[in-house]
C-alpha cells in the first residue's frame, strides 16, 4: 500500500490536473506533512504560481532546491523572479538550470529575462538556442527582437556621416538650357 504521503501527492496533483488548486494546496500541504517527497513542495509552488502568490511559490522552490536542485525547480523559481521584474536573480536561476540540463524553455524563459533587460544580443542568442533545440517556439519570439534591432540599425545609420558624393556620369548635374 502506498504511503499517506503519496497517496495525498496523488490526489494533489489530480487535483492540479482539474484546475483545482485550492484542494490541490491542501493535498499536497498534508503530501509534505507526511514525507510525500520533495516534488510536493515544487507542484505546491506551481499551485501558488496559479493563484498569483509569488512569495510562498518561491519559498516553495527554495525548499525544492535545498532537497533536491534539478533544472526544473530552478527554472520554476526562475520564471517567478521574472514575473517578480528581478530579471538578474531569474537568470542567475535559468542559469543553474541550464548547467543541469539544457532545456529548449528554459533558454527561451532566460532569453526573456535578457530581453526585459534590454539586453538584447543575449536575448537573441538565448531565443536562437530555444528555437534550435525546439523549432516550434521560434514563432514565440521571432518578432520580438526584431523591434531594438531595427530600431539599433536605425540609430547607427544616422549617426554615420554621409560620403562625399562621388561624381560618375549618371550623377553628375543637369546644366539648365
């Protein structure tokens, strides 16, 4: 027979599978009162994230990492950093991520952060190796980078000083009869 801690985790995420995330919550609070593993705290956070509560989320995937760091938790606490506008700390997050499996979303989710950040030649990087490693997401982004990058090519070229016109038969000036 199953332990009552994954017999609660079970129903929790039953519960998270219908949208229900209150009864979720309090399956998965009785999940972790009973040992029902550390990925009761990391599908608790996701509760939370649903419900807009962005600081127990993250105390959730802290614990999650303390117990057990996979790419997973940290990206979920990267993703609440970025919805938070902490853009640094997510993609300090995306980046222990990264280092534990290099997964299409998470490049996209950091290439994001970067972007909030104006920081756009690594956003483009990031939103590149998403698209490589999972094509799909490429309509995503691919308008997204798009708008500094005209706007960066715009400004170089006004700053550029114009050549001397150089002087060939077709540009040469017509004399008036």
């Amino acid at each position: 027979f199953p332990s009552e801690g994954t017999y609660y985790y079970g129903r929790g995420w039953a519960y998270m599978q219908k949208l229900d995330y209150d009864s979720a919550m309090r399956d998965l609070d009785q999940a972790i009162r009973f040992g029902g593993g550390v990925d009761a705290d990391y599908w608790r956070g996701w509760c939370y994230i649903y419900k807009s509560d962005y600081g127990r989320a993250l105390a959730d995937f802290d614990q999650t990492i303390r117990l057990s760091p996979y790419a997973a938790a940290y990206s979920s606490r990267g993703s609440v950093h970025t919805w938070r506008h902490e853009y640094d700390l997510a993609i300090h997050d995306y980046d222990q991520a990264l280092r534990l499996a290099r997964d299409a979303e998470t490049y996209y989710s950091r290439g994001w952060a970067h972007y909030q950040k104006a920081s756009y030649l690594p956003a483009f990087r990031d939103f590149a190796q998403a698209s490589v490693r999972k094509p799909a997401i490429l309509g995503r982004w691919i308008w997204t980078p798009l708008l500094p990058a005209a706007w960066l090519i715009y400004v170089l070229l006004s700053r550029r000083k114009p050549k001397e016109a150089e002087v060939s038969p077709s540009n040469q000036p017509v004399e008036p009869i």
